[in-house]
C-alpha cells in the first residue's frame, strides 16, 4: 500500500471538493512533507492530533479570498514503490521553471530541491507541487 500517494490523493481530492480542513493518518514521512507545505505557503497550517491508535494530521487548505482557487494546483506523486525515481544534485528537477517544487527524500532529511541543491545532496523526488 502506498501511504504517501493515499495522502497525495486525499489532499488532492479535498480541493477538488473544496473542502476547508482534509484529515490524515500520520506517519514521519507525511508529517514532513506536511510541513514543507506550510513552508512553502501551499497550506494555511495544519495541526497533529495525538491519539493512542494512529495520529491523525488535520490540514487547513489554501485558497485565494476573491477567486476561491487553491494554493494547490497540482499536487503529483514522482516515487512510487514499483518505481522509484531518485536524482543527484546535477539532475534534480525543476518544476514549472521554478515556481513550484520538488519534495526530495535525502540523506539529511526531507526538503525541497532547492534546499538539496544549496546542501549539495540528491535522494529520491517524493513528489512535485505547483
């Protein structure tokens, strides 16, 4: 099963639907891309709820107060676990010229390709979001 396209969709399908807040199963791996989106300015913020079973995220999405489009205007899966795709510093990605990013998995952590790139280290592209 893969968890991190789960959470891809359910983001993706919360602003299809226009949803406010989307909730989802916690892990590290999510949390981190979570709070790359924060970073980045795609989320408004987003909150864990701790629980004894399973730790859920509840995510505030983005939307642009006059023309009620998301923050969000796609959000891609790159690696998935029949293929994973990884990328050194020389070919990391650039998504849409640069105005988007690329969520890098490396050595020292998740980040952005932009900051794999200033830490001159590759790893596997998670995912795109523009």
């Amino acid at each position: 099963m893969d968890t991190i396209g789960d959470y891809l969709t359910r983001v993706r399908n919360a602003i299809k639907a226009n949803h406010r807040i989307v909730e989802v199963s916690a892990s590290g791996m999510k949390k981190e891309i979570t709070r790359i989106l924060k970073d980045q300015g795609f989320i408004l913020d987003y909150k864990i709820d701790e629980n004894p079973v399973q730790d859920k995220i509840k995510i505030a999405l983005k939307y642009h107060p006059t023309t009620k489009q998301s923050a969000i205007r796609k959000i891609q899966r790159a690696s998935r676990p029949g293929l994973r795709k990884f990328s050194s510093v020389e070919d990391m990605p650039r998504v849409l010229s640069g105005l988007g990013i690329a969520i890098i998995s490396t050595s020292k952590g998740v980040m952005t390709d932009k900051e794999a790139k200033k830490m001159n280290c590759g790893g596997e592209v998670i995912c795109y979001v523009y």
